[in-house]
C-alpha cells in the first residue's frame, strides 16, 4: 500500500514537473508567431507607404483630390470665393457680346504658372530678344494683372509686343511710353496710387493701366477690333491702318504658343511674285504718310475719347 502511494505520488510530481516545460514551449512558440505576424503587417504597410508616396509625388491632381475628400470644408469655401469671379465673368460676358467672352472668361489659370506660361515666355524671349529672366517677369506680371482685372493675358501680351517689341523704356515722338506705349500726360490719373506720372516707365504700373485702359475701350465698343482701334487712337476714323491686324495675328500665334505648338519665331510669309527689280525699288511715299498717320493717331483725341497708347 505504501509503495503504491509512494508511485503515485512520483509519477504525479513527474507530470508536474513537465507541465511548466510544456507550457513555456507553447508561450515560446505563441509569441514567434506573433512577432512573426507583426513583422509581416509592418512589413506590407511600409511598402504601401511607400507606393502612396511615390504615386502622391508622380501624381499631383491625386493628391489635390485626396486633400479635397479629407476636408471638404476647404474645398467649400474655395468653391464659394470663386463663385462670385465666375458670375463677374459671365456678366462681363453678356454685356459685351461675343468677342468680349473669351476676354471675360479670360481664363482663371492664369492666376497660377503653367507650362503654357513657360511656353509663352520661352516664345516671346526668343521672339524679342529679351533676356529669359526679364520675360518671365513680364509674362507673370501680364498673366497675374490679366486675372485680376478678367482680361486675356494674350491679349494684353500681344498689345505690348506690338506696341513696345517688350522694351519697357521705349517711347514714341508724341510722348507715349513703355511697354504698352500708354499717354501719360493723359491718363496721369491712373498712375496716381502707383506712383505718379513717373511710373509710366515702370514694367508692372504700366502693364496694369494700359491693360485698364484696353479692357476700358473694350467694354465700350463690344468687341476686341474695336477696343484695339479706339486703343490706337482711332475711334473715330475708318480704320487704324493695320494696328488691329497686327495685334490679333500676334495673339493668335500666341494662342498656338500656348497649347504647345511649335510656331517660328519670325513672320513667314508667301514671296510675292515680283521682279528683282520691283524688290529693290524704293517703297511708296504712301507707306510713309500711313505710318506717319498712325503715330499722329496715337496722340490724338478722337471723339471725346482719352487716347490710350502711343
């Protein structure tokens, strides 16, 4: 009887004693799965970070679209500030029939720098010969002034490069100035809060009140051709002898400028049929009687209407 008991209390205390090695196995193994499971997740989530990541950096218009679902308050307000410039426009629009549309749409892009800018600066510097740096200037003045006050900035681009070839110093015989060649004795008014008369020679004052005075002359007459002849000073004659013309052609080569196509620098132009001889005659006292015209135009005032530009 003693020896039973004896055994069975050795081979209780055995299993006891291999229960704490059994147990300690299964933790051991329990927490390497763990470990294991965690390093796995940590693992596929770092990997997917990575790939947000990259494709939030490749992908610009992802991550505006991401920020706009994250805080729809943001996109809210921004939709409310723009409602009101979008009306503006479209008012703009109906007031002044259909070529003024295009102006009053102008296009909100041009608040921000795009690749059309820099294709448009590019253009223009080459096509000028103006430094890189000074056409950026000019192009982003153009660009922010024609956002603020709903006018193309083409438009006001191809004003000054007909006006001035982008020499913010030029000056004309009757007195007009700088790069959109504006009167300042004129409309000394509109350079008062920048900085008087004396800023008719500053890029960014005279960039801003000749594109006033253009969009001014503009909403008048309802169309760009008759905004740009009252522009030239010739409101009240038949025509403006090619001023208009040579405005419109040079916006609309900067309007392929803009979408990316790949237009010459200079002017190409069939070869007229003529003779060598008829090459080398001397031109017409009639050419020069028209452009003597037109720069007596530009001081001029024609039916009551303050002249705009030289």
């Amino acid at each position: 009887m003693i020896h039973r008991f004896i055994g069975a209390s050795a081979r209780f205390a055995q299993n006891m004693a291999s229960q704490p090695v059994t147990w300690s196995t299964s933790a051991i193994k329990t927490a390497r799965g763990i470990l294991t499971t965690a390093q796995h997740t940590l693992t596929v989530f770092g990997l997917s970070a990575v790939a947000m990541l990259a494709l939030l950096y490749f992908r610009p218009e992802f991550a505006q679209r991401v920020s706009s679902f994250l805080s729809p308050q943001t996109r809210t307000v921004a939709v409310l500030v723009a409602a009101p410039e979008k009306s503006a426009a479209v008012h703009l629009a109906a007031a002044h029939g259909s070529d003024a549309i295009e102006i009053a749409n102008g296009d909100d892009k041009a608040a921000r720098p795009t690749r059309q800018q820099k294709y448009v600066t590019d253009w223009l510097s080459r096509r000028y010969r103006v430094a890189g740096d000074a056409a950026n200037m000019l192009v982003s003045t153009a660009y922010s002034t024609a956002h603020e006050i709903k006018l193309d900035p083409l438009l006001i681009l191809a004003v000054m490069a007909i006006e001035s070839g982008l020499n913010p110093f030029a000056e004309s015989p009757m007195g007009a100035q700088g790069l959109m060649q504006v009167m300042s004795k004129v409309h000394s008014d509109k350079f008062e809060d920048l900085g008087g008369r004396q800023a008719a020679l500053n890029p960014v004052a005279n960039i801003r009140v000749g594109a006033l005075i253009l969009k001014d002359y503009v909403k008048r007459t309802g169309s760009v051709e008759g905004g740009l002849k009252s522009y030239v000073g010739a409101g009240a004659a038949d025509d403006d002898s090619g001023y208009g013309s040579k405005v419109l052609a040079e916006y609309r080569r900067l309007k392929q400028v803009a979408i990316g196509k790949n237009v010459p620098i200079y002017n190409v132009a069939p070869a007229p049929a003529t003779t060598l001889a008829a090459k080398s005659a001397p031109a017409p006292a009639k050419a020069d009687a028209a452009a003597s015209s037109v720069e007596t135009a530009h001081g001029a005032t024609q039916s009551g209407e303050t002249v705009a530009g030289l």
